[in-house]
C-alpha cells in the first residue's frame, strides 16, 4: 500500500492490521490477524521490519488467545526524503528465530501466597 500526503499526526496514529484468510467459495474464513502501529516499524533500523516471524491469533473465534497460525514478513515504511531499502530474500534461516506475539498471547501467571509458622 502507499498512502501519499499523510499529516504526521495521522502516521503516529495509523496501524498495520495483517490478516490471514481462508477465502472460500461463499464465505471467507478469518484464520489470524496481527495488529501494530505504523511508529513500530518506522522507530527500527533503516524503518524496515526484514523477514519478521509474527504469531496471528483469531479475535473472532473460540479461543482469541491461542496461536492460529504464524506468518513471515517484510515491511518498509518510509516518508520523503528518506531512502528506500530493497527487501531481498532471506539466503538461510537463522538458528535463533524470534517471533513477535501479540499480548494477548502472552501465558497466564498465577500467583501462589504462602504463610510460614514457627513454633517453639
């Protein structure tokens, strides 16, 4: 997509929804989607998100908590003036990939209170 003329305070504000659908004959099916802010990957190195593995989940369904599927991508977000970077292939997987996940993903924490006694 390339939006052209955008305030600054617009861009802040604006977000990226990446959603992952099963489009069938009649109806289409929401697998996963991932929601962040434009800032996020404006704010990194060259303002290139390169070869990111993101967790989706379904807001829709069952369980919005659980990972429905994971998806790769690439995303460059520049204004005028700056320059653009050329997203190439990946040559080989790193050993250490690294997933964003959305908050709502993160595992539940339980918190155990115990009271010690003592006695003469």
């Amino acid at each position: 997509m390339e939006a052209k003329n955008i305030d600054k305070e617009k861009a802040e504000a604006s977000k990226i929804v990446l959603k992952l659908m099963d489009k069938g004959m009649f109806k289409d099916c929401l697998i996963g989607e991932f929601e962040f802010d434009l800032s996020f990957i404006y704010l990194k190195k060259d303002h290139v998100m390169l070869h990111q593995w993101i967790a989706l989940s379904n807001p829709h369904g069952d369980n919005w908590a659980d990972i429905s599927c994971y998806m790769k991508v690439s995303i460059s977000v520049s204004v005028t003036g700056d320059e653009q970077v050329e997203i190439k292939e990946e040559e080989e997987e790193p050993e250490d990939v690294k997933v964003i996940m959305s908050p709502a993903l993160n595992p539940s924490f339980y918190q155990i209170k115990i009271r010690i006694f003592a006695g003469e």
